[in-house]
C-alpha cells in the first residue's frame, strides 16, 4: 500500500484548513459492508492524555448506523483533489445506492477499517466516547440555526491509533 506511517511527533497540518476547507471522508464498516460520507465539522487534539480526532455525525445519516456499530473509523484527507468526489459523497446517501461506485474513489482496508486509496492522510481510530449534543447545553442559542431541519449531532471521539499519509 503506498501509504507510510507518520510519528504524530513529527506530524503537521492546519486543522482549520484540512477540515473546514477541504472536508475529508468518515468511514467505518467491515470490508463487505461499509459507508463513508464527507464531514466539515470535527477536531483533532489532546484528551484524557490521547491525541483523539473528533467527529460529529447527525443519527440521519447511513454512515452513523456504521459509527454506531464498529469500534474503529477512519478520517481521509484529499487536499484539494477529488473534490467532486467528496461533493457527491456528501449528498447522495448510501442507504439509496452504492455512492463509491459513482465517484473514482477506490476503497482500501487498513487493519480492516475502511479508507481510501487516493487519499493524502489517512487517521485510523478507536472509539473512545460517545455523546449526544444537548439541546439545553448551549450557550450561543443561535446556533439552534443548524438544527431548524434536522435531528442534534452525535459526538464520537476516537483515539487516533495511527496516521498514514501517502508515499
Ligand atoms: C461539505 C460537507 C460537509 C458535511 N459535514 C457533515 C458533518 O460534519 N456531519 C454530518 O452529519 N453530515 C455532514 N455532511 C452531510 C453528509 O455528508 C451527507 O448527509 C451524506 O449524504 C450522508 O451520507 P450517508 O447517508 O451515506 O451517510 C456534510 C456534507 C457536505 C457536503
């Protein structure tokens, strides 16, 4: 796999622009079933003494059925190619169709998670905490925006357990 493990000493990005510039792919699943979907909001960071990468995930999607169900993810990052991809991945739903077969995304397991193989950076993680956005735990309610049409997001963080990135 042309993919190299990176020391997460050593490691550097902006998360600012890699999330919420150039999105990247959630997938979780077993080989012979999975889902994937492109995601903007999240994080990446220290918690309980882990480097964890965060994601939000609203229970309507196909891809949280697969979160729920599997112990690891994986987060991909395409820098600024495969953007029509990530488009199509991110509003079309693969409870209706296989969507990997409409993009030129080609899927790879990495210790059984699913990824992909166009992908720059790849993180592979463990779920280590689950949690609902509560309704009465905001603070700035005009972020009640986001929620007129559609259900609170689930909150999952997982231990990052490695990142890849291609060689
Ligand atoms: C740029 C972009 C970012 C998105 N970010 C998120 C996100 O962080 N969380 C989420 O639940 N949905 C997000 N979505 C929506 C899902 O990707 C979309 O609903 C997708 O079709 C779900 O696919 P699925 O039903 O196969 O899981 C985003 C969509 C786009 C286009």
């Amino acid at each position: 796999m042309p993919f190299k493990k990176i020391d997460i000493s050593s490691f550097e990005l902006n998360p600012f622009k890699r999330i919420g510039e150039e999105w990247f792919l959630l997938s979780a699943g077993k080989e012979n079933d999975f889902n994937t979907m492109t995601a903007a909001w999240g994080g990446m960071g220290v918690m309980w003494n882990r480097n964890v990468f965060t994601a939000v995930i609203r229970p309507s999607r196909h891809t949280f059925k697969f979160m729920e169900e599997n112990n690891k993810f994986s987060a991909c990052f395409f820098g600024n190619s495969n953007r029509d991809d990530l488009k199509y991945c991110g509003s079309h739903s693969g409870r209706n169709e296989d969507k990997i077969s409409h993009t030129s995304l080609n899927p790879v397991f990495i210790d059984g998670v699913p990824a992909f193989e166009e992908a720059k950076t790849i993180f592979i993680c463990k779920k280590i905490y689950r949690g609902e956005i509560d309704e009465n735990s905001f603070i700035d309610n005009s972020l009640f925006e986001y929620y007129k049409s559609d259900t609170f997001h689930v909150v999952f963080i997982g231990e990052i357990l490695e990142i890849l990135e291609k060689e």
